[in-house]
C-alpha cells in the first residue's frame, strides 16, 4: 500500500509515482493499492508505473485511486538503457485519477525510443472531470510512433466530455477491440489522431478499430456497474476484495461480452480482480470484476 508520497517533489520534468519499478525485466505488481499519491511539480504523482527499459513486466489486481497522476503509466524517457516493451496491464482498476495536470487513468508514452508490444485488457477505468481540466481515460503519444499496443476488454468510464480516449498521429499498429465506453449519460467523446469522434459508429468506420476478425467489437453503454459516491479505500491490500465499487450487476451489458483472448496463451489468468474465476474458453465478461451472484 502506497500513499501520499511526493507532495514536496518540484520536479519540472519528472515526479514521484507510488508503486513502480524501471530498466528490469519480468518484474510482477500485483494486489496493490496507491491512493492519494501528490506531486508538487509538473509531472507524474501516479499510482503505478512501468518506467523506461521495464521488459516482460506485469501489473495485475491492482487498485490506483485519487492519485494526482494518472492510475497506470508506462513511459520510455530519453536515453533509457534498454527499451520498453512486452509489458501487461490487466485486471486493474483506476478510479479517479489524473487530479492534476492533464494525465490519462493508463497514460502510454514515450520521450525516447518507441514502446513495443503492450497487451492491455480486463481493466475498469473511471475517470471523472476535474476542476484543473484535461484528463482522459486513455492517453497514448510522445515523441515516437509506439508500435503494437492492444486494447481488450476493457471499460472506460468519463463524464462531462472528458475524452474517453486521446490517441496521438503517428501511432502504428494501435488496436482496441472489445473495450466498453460509457460518459456517464453525456454524449461519446473521443480523439483519435487529432480527429474528435461523437459517435462509436463513426470511429469505427473512419479509423477501422473496435472492428476484430471481420465483426464489429465495442459498446457505448451504461455499464450498469456500482460506481464510487466517494472515495473508496481500502489501505490495507489483503483486503481488496472488500472493494464494493465496479461490480457488475446482473443485467449488465458487459457480461459475457468481450473478445475471446485465445492469441494471449499461455498468459491467459484464471481469475479477476477479486479471485473470481474466469472462463478458460468462451467469451468473458468485459471490465476487471467479472459478475458474481451475490449471496
């Protein structure tokens, strides 16, 4: 459990982040919580993060909330010792991050050399407005043209136009596929290479993505999920199940409706954010808590 560190860092280029690890390799972050975490600078203040020349890494069971900066980051800075790449977020959970400068809930980019191969999927993201503006759920850009990033199965929540995804030009081989979006019953919202999008339809003709093996992916619906009135923590990580938050209710749109993840074996998990199992084969539910009765 990580929190309220880095309020007196100044930093104008650089910042403190609560849990995060740099230049290793198959370094695993899991059941954990950041909350609160601050910067007195220009930058960073986030939850969890995979910092310049991290390879093979994971962070999973994860819970990021009220965070100065954004729940997930992955940044290559200039002149890292090796690059940033077969990296894997999934089963997280970011809640009400990015307070304060212009971050995403999982912010992916690069001031180096370009980020290769991440697999991001089964992770809820709710990300409300802030008074200092400019956040988004999922942020992708920097320097150089990221190559390879996947986007599965995951829900992105905003409200009050906040984007729900900004995607900088340049990008190569970006793909999202059976993610849910839902702006709190305001209209959809997003940017991808400069181009803003009002409509799921839209983006997927113009662009081509939440379109996977001929048949069209994605929703923009209410979720139908428990979402926070305040703030929820926890402060101790072997009590993450007591999470009430972001459970699925039984007539939600998302159950049984992501992509089957059968190009991820043999990494496929067998459980999700709180230990309920997954299905092995067939298709999953969409978001980090896959619905379970409650007795």
């Amino acid at each position: 459990t990580s929190y309220r560190n880095g309020e007196a860092n100044a930093g104008k280029s650089g910042g403190p982040c609560g849990i995060w690890t740099h230049a290793s390799t198959h370094a695993i972050i899991q059941y954990c919580e950041a909350f609160n975490n601050k910067t007195g600078g220009a930058a960073d203040g986030g939850g969890f993060d995979l910092d310049g020349g991290v390879t093979n890494a994971i962070i999973q069971y994860c819970y990021s909330h009220d965070n100065d900066g954004p729940g997930y980051l992955m940044w290559n800075y200039e002149g890292a010792p090796h690059t940033l790449s077969n990296n894997t977020l999934r089963y997280n959970i970011s809640a009400n991050d990015g307070r304060k400068h212009t971050y995403g809930a999982i912010h992916i980019g690069t001031s180096g050399l370009p980020i290769t191969n991440v697999k991001v999927y089964n992770n809820t993201l709710y990300m409300p407005h802030t008074l200092t503006g400019g956040v988004k759920g999922i942020w992708i850009g920097g320097s150089a043209a990221n190559d390879s990033l996947y986007f599965f199965n995951n829900v992105v929540i905003t409200d009050k136009q906040v984007p729900l995804l900004e995607v900088e030009r340049g990008q190569t081989n970006t793909v999202f596929a059976g993610n849910a979006y839902w702006c709190n019953g305001d209209s959809f919202f997003l940017q991808f290479e400069k181009v803003s999008y009002s409509s799921l339809a839209d983006w997927q003709t113009s662009t081509g993505q939440e379109n996977w093996q001929g048949r069209m992916t994605g929703m923009f619906c209410n979720p139908k999920m428990i979402l926070p009135k305040r703030q929820q923590t926890i402060n101790n990580a072997r009590r993450l199940n007591s999470l009430k938050s972001f459970q699925l209710q039984a007539d939600s749109p998302l159950l049984k409706s992501g992509i089957e993840l059968k190009m991820l074996k043999p990494e496929q998990v067998e459980k999700d954010f709180l230990g309920t199992s997954v299905p092995k084969n067939g298709v999953p539910d969409i978001g980090a808590r896959h619905f379970k009765e409650m007795k």
